[in-house]
C-alpha cells in the first residue's frame, strides 16, 4: 500500500464530514485503487474494472458519483487528452500546480513532465495582464521515443 495513503484517508474523510458526506468502504476502495495507480491516468470505466477485483460489489454508477464527489472535493482532477475520454488523476499535494503531460500521437502513451516550468511565464502575465494565476494545464503532443524509434526502422 502506498505510504500516502493514511494521510489521503485522513483529510478526505475530515472533508467529507464537513461537507455531510461519510467514507465509506466503496469511496475507500476507489481512492485506494487510484492511489495504487498513480500516474496511470485512468478513465472511469478503468477505475470500475480495478475497483470490482477488491469490492465484486461496486456499480459503475457508485464509481461515477465518487469521482464527481472526489473531484468536487479537490482530491482528484479531471485530464481531457483530446481521445474522448476523460482521464482522473490525484491532486499532488507537494505541486504548486498541475505537471504538465507528453502525449504521443501514434500510440496514446502519457509522459508525465516533472517541475512547473511555467514560473516565469506566469510571472510576466501576472503583471502584465493584472491577472491572477491560481493554476494552469499544459500538453505536449508528439511522438514518443518508441514510436519515433518504430518510424526509424
């Protein structure tokens, strides 16, 4: 189990009785896949399939509500990488911001890009268009280096 997740547990259970919510061993087990998964960048119907191995019990519909909750609570956010699907992905407590994603055209594979490289671009918009940045999302598309090796050959 991944060291991180007592933590994560913690405060959403905290946020979710704020909010009148409980944690329940359905909402448990989701977050828990998704933690086990990271960087996976899952859709909800892949998330379903993972979560039905530990909890046989769980409906689609049950994973769909709690990704809308987990989103709304600011546990999980949504990834759109332009192929139809929407992607989830855990909110990184240590990151200022969002990380930025490498996408490959030919195969689909997601890199994930570590470090903001973006601060002093904010900086400049910031002041220069007296706008405040609370965050930001960005995505490369291109060719991986196995698909551009495959090109190669």
């Amino acid at each position: 189990m991944n060291e991180m997740f007592p933590q994560i547990i913690d405060k959403l259970k905290e946020n979710l009785k704020e909010k009148g919510y409980k944690l329940t061993p359905q909402r448990r087990a989701i977050l828990l896949t998704m933690i086990n998964n990271e960087g996976k960048h899952l859709t909800a119907e892949e998330l379903y399939d993972l979560v039905k191995e530990e909890c046989p019990e769980i409906g689609l519909a049950t994973v769909y509500r709690t990704i809308q909750l987990l989103e709304h609570l600011g546990v999980i956010y949504k990834l759109e990488f332009d192929d139809g699907c929407s992607r989830y992905e855990l909110v990184n407590q240590n990151e200022n911001h969002r990380h930025h994603h490498l996408i490959c055209n030919k195969c689909g594979k997601v890199i994930e890009v570590k470090g903001d490289l973006l601060e002093e671009i904010e900086k400049s918009i910031e002041s220069n268009y007296e706008f405040k940045i609370y965050n930001h999302s960005l995505k490369f598309y291109g060719l991986c280096k196995e698909c551009m090796q495959k090109e190669i050959t």
